[in-house]
C-alpha cells in the first residue's frame, strides 16, 4: 500500500501551551487508524491540522507526497480531504439534502442541479436518511445531524476522510449500523483517521491505533498491542493500572 498521509514532527502551540508536541504517524491508502488518548491531549487539534482549520507551529504534513502544512481548509478538501466535527455544523436554514448539494457544489467536481440532487439522496440513503431529505436540518436529532454531515463528507468524495467522535453517543443498534457503514468505506478502499473514545468500536474498525497523551505520541501499533501498552493504560486508567 502506498503512503497516502505523513506528520512530521508536526507541533502547535497557543501561546505557551503546546497542545500537539513533535508528532509523527502515516498512514497507507486504504488505513482504518484510531487516533487516541484521553480527553485533551490533542486529538482533535491535529484532525484541524491535517484539514486545514489550524496552521501548524512546525512540522510537514503531506498528502499524497504533497505538502499541505498550513494551507486554508478550502484548498486542502478539494485535493480529497473531508471531516466530520465534535460538534455538529450543520446550515440550519438549509433542507436535509440542500446540506448534503452544498458540499456536491463546492467539491471536488461542482455538481449543481439535477446530477447533485441525486448524489445527495444517494448519500442520504448511505447513511440512514433515506426519506428525510426535504426536512430542515435543524429539525434533525443530533444523531441524525450526525449521519447528515457524514453524507456531506461523503459527498465530497474524499480519499482521506477524518472522523471526530462520530460515533459518539449511538445507542448500541445505531452503533452497529455506523460500524458497518465505516466498514463499507473501507471496502471501497477509503483512507479514514478515526477520533474514538468507543472501544469496541476500535476494536472492530481499527487495525492499527495510534495513541496520544498531552500532547505527544505515546503509542503506535496494532490496535490490541497499543491498548495493552503500559504507558497507554496509565494515560487511561493511572499508575494504579498500568
């Protein structure tokens, strides 16, 4: 498998604290990754780094051999980046599938009309929202706000997709639903970085985890080796367990 994604000693800091501190990871085409570590230590800050929301203090990152360190979320998604957040970010105003057309037309191929109707009612049934399109957003629950802005992302046709908690708060059939639809992206041989703190979702997704703690990289390996590794369990679970 060839490279698709490469940190190198990437670090940012606000001020006087640093939040991600001379880390490195790649990841091979193809790649299911959980990015992991306790809340805060900095997970979601390399997720803005990689697409664009943050500029990084130093270090490369590179996407397909080419350098996007620092380059504005608008000219990295077009190359085959797209995200989901924490925090939902949806176009309240907008219907169900004139979220999902946003993305269709100011993507990688700029799909008006007709064509990106029907590609947004094809991402919509991908994810489960068959049938909701012409509801407005802001009428969703938040587990369906985020399947919606999952079909954005999807919408983008993205090579690298970076998933922020999206699984988050599933009730147990839910969640098995979006483990399967995560496998599905696989099988169609999509690159995905995955932020979890549900493990048994990593454990069914994730061949390979790459762990975080204040800031730095304290583990990278199979999933079960870095979930067993002595300093991985002290992030977790302190001294007492490790």
């Amino acid at each position: 498998m060839t490279e698709i994604l490469a940190l190198s000693g990437i670090s940012k800091r606000f001020g006087g604290l640093t939040a991600v501190n001379e880390l490195s990871f790649s990841l091979k085409a193809g790649e299911v990754v959980g990015l992991l570590g306790p809340n805060g230590s900095g997970k979601t800050t390399v997720m803005n780094m990689i697409s664009g929301f943050l500029a990084p203090s130093e270090g490369l990152i590179a996407f397909k051999g080419e350098p996007i360190s620092g380059l504005p979320a608008h000219r990295i998604a077009p190359k085959g980046v797209a995200r989901t957040f924490q925090l939902v970010r949806a176009l309240p105003s907008l219907t169900v599938a004139e979220n999902v057309e946003t993305a269709l037309a100011f993507g990688r191929h700029k799909l008006w009309g007709a064509v990106a109707r029907e590609r947004a009612l094809h991402h919509l049934e991908e994810v489960g929202l068959a049938g909701r399109a012409g509801e407005k957003a802001s009428t969703l629950t938040y587990i369906d706000q985020k399947r919606m802005e999952l079909a954005r992302a999807l919408a983008a046709e993205p090579e690298l997709l970076l998933l922020d908690e999206w699984l988050a708060g599933l009730n147990p059939t839910e969640l098995l639903t979006g483990i399967d639809l995560i496998r599905s992206l696989e099988r169609r041989g999509m690159t995905i970085l995955l932020v979890e703190h549900v493990m048994d979702a990593i454990r069914a997704l994730c061949s390979r985890c790459v762990v975080m703690n204040a800031g730095r990289k304290i583990a990278d390996g199979p999933t079960f080796e870095a979930l067993r590794d002595p300093e991985v369990v002290r992030a977790y679970l302190g001294d007492d367990h490790a």
